[in-house]
C-alpha cells in the first residue's frame, strides 16, 4: 500500500496542476478577447455629436426618429441606432465645373434661355439647419446633410434658375437681369425648404455665366457700340452745352455795353470819369491850344 500511495500522489498532483495551467491559460487568452469585445461594443455603441452641429437620434429597428434634436456630446447608440448629424452654422457649396473644388467631377449647373441657346455656370449656395426643425428635416428626405445637398437641394436651385432664366433672352441674362435671375431663383428656394427647417441664406453666381463664344462675341460688339454711341452722345451734349455757354456770355456782353452806352449818352460826364480812372498820373505830352484832352482847364 504504501508503494501504491507513493506513486499516485505525485500522479495527481500532476493532474491537477496541468488542469489549473490550462484554465488559467484559457483564461489569459480569452480576457484580452473579452477586453477588445467589451471596447468594441463600447466605441460602436456611443456616438459624438460635433460643435456646431445637432444630432438627431434614429432608431433603424423599429423606425422612430427622436422629435427632439441633441445638442453637443457624447450619446449611448445601441447597435441598430444611429444619430444624424445637421449644421446649424453657416456652411457653404459649390456646384462647379472645375475639377480642384468639392468634387472632381462637373457639377455646374446647365440651363437655356427662352430661345433654346445652352448657358453654364458656376453656382453657390450658403445655408444652415434650424435646430427646432432638424427632426422634420431628416423625416422629409431620411438621409444625411451631404445627400441632402447633392440632391433635393441642388435639384431646386437648378429647377428654379432654369424656369426664370427660359423667360429670358440671352442678352438680359448676361446682363442687366444676371443678378435678378438668381435672386429670383433664391426666394423660391428658400420658401420651398423653411417649413422642413432647411435655412438657405443665400445663392449666388460663383463665376461668369459661360455663354457660347460667337454669342459672346456679338453680346460684346453690341455693347462696344452701345458704349460708342453713348460716349458721342456725351460729346454732342458737351458741345452743345460749351456753345450755349458762349452764346449767354456773348449775349450777356452785349447786353452790358448797351447798358453802359445808354448810361453815356444820358450822361457824357461818365467819360470823363473813366478816363480819370484809368489816369496813371502822368501828364502827356501835348502841343497846341485850348486844355489837355480829357482835363477840364478853366
């Protein structure tokens, strides 16, 4: 027996032993996995919502979209909830053909006059979010600000500049009525998106109008000219006015020597004034009988 006894008590302490080095092994492996899990779940199931922006809570489960809008922080969203984020600060887009702006493809916008003729141009639009009115935003269009922009609200600007713009003539709209068109186009816009809490401040040209080139070139020898008659009409009016001054001057001369002749023939005296007036003081020299010209000698 005690042979039997030596041998099986190292035997079980050996078991034993292994047994606790194998769970304490699994356990080394499985609590950085339980670790990295418990992290995950933490950084997937919290969402910040950033300075100058209002989240709005969406619950893609069951559908619900939270009335209210969150202000800046940290917020608990539960795998199957995401929150929206809105600017409520002024932020800016342009919708350009250049390559180097806020997308690399062409983005400007392409409409026609009331005579067919095909115009571009560059467009920008500055806007915000009513944070009281975010919530009925998101209902309205269920996506994000940046889909927002490059849909509904770049497909109203375009809708509202094409009808102004397809009553007018290619002239008006490179000219006078350029700025009329796109103010035209921003009343319109901002009415359609204020109920939904879409802010649109402002929308404005963000270059020339492209105009075909022979149009352009005609616009601009219509204008050279126009400017040409103008500046003749200038000169006319300058010469005209120049002549009138001389004719009143002349008449006003004339009507003052008739004035001072009046005045001598009714009073020779006024001779003879003048020339005492006039008189440096120096005696002249003089020949002959009878008093000195102009000098009274009794």
């Amino acid at each position: 027996m005690s042979y039997v006894t030596t041998e099986r008590r190292p035997m079980l302490g050996r078991l034993f032993n292994g047994g606790l080095r194998r769970k304490f092994s699994r356990s080394v492996i499985a609590f950085p996995i339980l670790a990295g899990a418990a992290a995950l779940l933490m950084t997937t199931s919290f969402a910040r919502v950033e300075p100058g922006n209002v989240g709005i809570r969406v619950n893609n489960i069951a559908g619900g979209v939270r009335p209210n809008s969150l202000g800046v922080g940290w917020y608990f969203a539960p795998p199957g909830t995401h929150i929206y984020e809105y600017p409520v600060f002024t932020r800016t887009y342009t919708w350009t053909s250049s390559s180097t702006e806020q997308s690399p493809i062409d983005e400007s916008f392409n409409f026609q006059d009331r005579n067919g003729l095909s115009l571009k141009a560059d467009v920008a639009v500055s806007y915000h979010v009513d944070p009281a009115k975010a919530s009925i935003l998101f209902q309205r269009y269920r996506t994000d600000m940046d889909q927002i922009i490059a849909g509904p609200l770049r497909n109203a600007i375009r809708n509202a500049i094409v009808e102004r713009a397809a009553q007018l003539g290619v002239e008006q709209i490179y000219g006078d009525h350029k700025a009329e068109l796109i103010a035209t186009a921003q009343k319109k816009v901002e009415a359609f998106f204020a109920p939904v809490g879409l802010q649109v401040e402002q929308i404005y040209w963000a270059g020339n109008i492209v105009v075909p080139p022979q149009v352009l070139d005609q616009i601009n020898a219509k204008i050279a000219n126009e400017q040409a008659a103008l500046a003749a009409q200038a000169n006319v009016a300058t010469a005209q006015a120049n002549a009138e001054a001389r004719i009143a001057k002349a008449k006003g001369d004339a009507e003052a020597i008739q004035v001072e002749a009046q005045a001598i023939r009714t009073n020779p005296e006024i001779v003879k004034l003048r020339a005492v007036e006039r008189w440096d003081g120096r005696l002249p020299t003089y020949t002959g009988a009878g008093p000195m010209p102009f000098i009274d000698v009794k």
